[in-house]
C-alpha cells in the first residue's frame, strides 16, 4: 500500500494506491462525507482480483487542500492523477456521493474510462422523482441558491455537516457507526455487526472531516444536487448501477433516473438491502468494471 500527495497547482490531492501494482486499475470515488479509505477494508481482496485501487480525496476532505471543485474538475483531478501514477486507461467506482464522480470523470475523459459504477449513488435532485422533497430544511434553502450562487450554496450545505465533526474527531468507531443508526436498513445493520467492516466504516468517517466541514461537503452538494456541470447522456463507455431497494439514504429512484439516461446501462437493484452494498458486493463490483 502506497500513501502520496500529488500537487496540481496551489491544490495537494490525497492519493491511495493499492491491490495490484500491475493489475487493471479501478479509481474509487468516495461518499459524502468519506475520504481515500472507504474501501480499505478491500485492499487483500484488489490484490487478490488483480486490480489495483485508486483513492483520493476531494479537496477539503482528508488529507487534501481545501478547495471549491465540481464535477468537471474532480474528473480533471482524475486524469492528473492517474498520469502520476503512470496508467492510461482506468475503470472509475463511485460510492453514494462519489457516484456523480464517477461517472462525470467518462463524460470528461472519453476513452480514457473503460466502464464506470455506481453504488448507490444520486442523480440530479431536481430531475429524480422526489428528489427535492428528501431535503431537508436546511439543504433545500442551500439548493435554492444554485446555480447563482454556488459559494453561498456551498457554506448553506457544509453547514449541515457541522454536527458530524466533534462525533467523528471524539467518538470512538461504535459511536460514529451508531451515529448513522436511523439511517441505516435492517440489512446495513447487520453488515455493521461484522467488526471489520464498521471499523472500516468508521475510520474512514474520522478522516473525511479532520479539517472541519469547510466546505468539502458543501461542495458535494453543490455538485451534484444542484444542476450537473455534465450530460449523462453523452457518456459512450458501460455504466455499471448497483442499488438496494430499502437504501434510506439514496432512493433508488435516483439510480431509476440514471438507467433511464444513461445510453449503455446495466442495472441491478437487490432486494432487501441498503445503502452499504458496496462492502457486501466488492468482488462483483471490482470483477464486472475490469472484465
């Protein structure tokens, strides 16, 4: 396992280099909140697969510098630091929030991205069924100033972050994963019974709002709550969407909106289960994106 900071510009990315040295790369796009170690329970398991897994940070997340960013940039982020670590070619894998992510970096990048996944992840709130209506007070005043106001959006949605950062800096891992209690299904909570995984969870918690809300999440937001920066229907490379059905963070009505944009789709909604697949379903995931 490889830890660097890659500089572009005046901006330091956190990078996470794992699994494989040789094999096919997947770069991994983080939740919201979340950091380079969402998937670090899977580390053993990339080797094993032959992929090597790709991480950074979103600036203002983790150990990178806080910076305004959007969808267009964070995929420009993702050719940067691919060309640093020396590969061409690359599967992405966006988890909840990095779902946009992922699949902005094959509208922007073209060829460069092999097949993009999704877990879980939102599609624009005002075009999903719903979508508008699942914020929550705060979050809809913050989505009422965009697209003209996206620093004050951006201050409005990292303000709704503000009470994760003491529980995530003081709690240890079993508070932080209780800490999501209610916003669990049953089936995530049982996944949360395996140690490794909540510890994984956790840890990765800790990280992802070590320097404050700041704004990294409230960039997020901005993103990809309000209008997208892409068109979903330009993207040419397999996108690979993976929901649950009883998810109570991300509707699978979003995943829904996403099938039925995207013009080379495959979809897969399980029953039964929540917003945690991607712990339960990694080797599928890792497996389908570099066939």
């Amino acid at each position: 396992m490889a830890e660097t900071d890659v500089s572009r510009g005046a901006t330091v990315l956190r990078v996470r280099d794992v699994g494989d040295p040789h094999g096919r790369p997947v770069v991994y796009f983080h939740g919201t909140p979340g950091s380079r170690l969402d998937m670090a329970f899977a580390d053993d398991l990339a080797t094993e697969l032959g992929v090597r897994l790709v991480s950074f940070d979103r600036p203002g997340y983790g150990g990178s510098t806080a910076a305004p960013f959007g969808l267009v940039s964070v995929a420009r982020d993702t050719a940067f630091v691919a060309d640093q670590l020396g590969f061409d070619r690359f599967a992405t894998l966006g988890q909840s929030g990095g779902g946009p992510f992922a699949l902005s970096a094959a509208a922007v990048l073209g060829s460069r991205v092999t097949r993009a996944g999704v877990a879980s992840g939102p599609g624009p709130f005002a075009l999903v069924s719903g979508g508008l209506d699942s914020l929550d007070a705060n979050d809809r005043a913050a989505e009422g100033m965009l697209p003209g106001d996206p620093i004050g959006a951006a201050r409005g949605f990292a303000a709704g972050f503000e009470p994760l950062v003491p529980i995530f800096r003081d709690s240890s891992h079993a508070e932080i994963v209780l800490a999501f209690h209610d916003m669990l299904s049953s089936h995530d909570l049982e996944l949360m019974q395996d140690e490794r995984l909540a510890r994984a969870l956790a840890t990765s918690m800790k990280e992802s709002l070590r320097q404050g809300s700041g704004g990294a999440g409230g960039w997020d937001n901005v993103a990809w709550v309000g209008p997208w920066e892409i068109d979903p229907t330009t993207i040419d490379r397999p996108v690979l969407l993976w929901y649950g059905d009883e998810d109570l963070f991300c509707s699978p009505q979003h995943g829904i909106w996403l099938r039925d944009m995207l013009p080379d789709v495959q979809f897969t909604l399980r029953s039964g289960e929540g917003h945690l697949g991607y712990m339960e379903h990694t080797t599928q995931m890792l497996t389908a994106l570099t066939a």
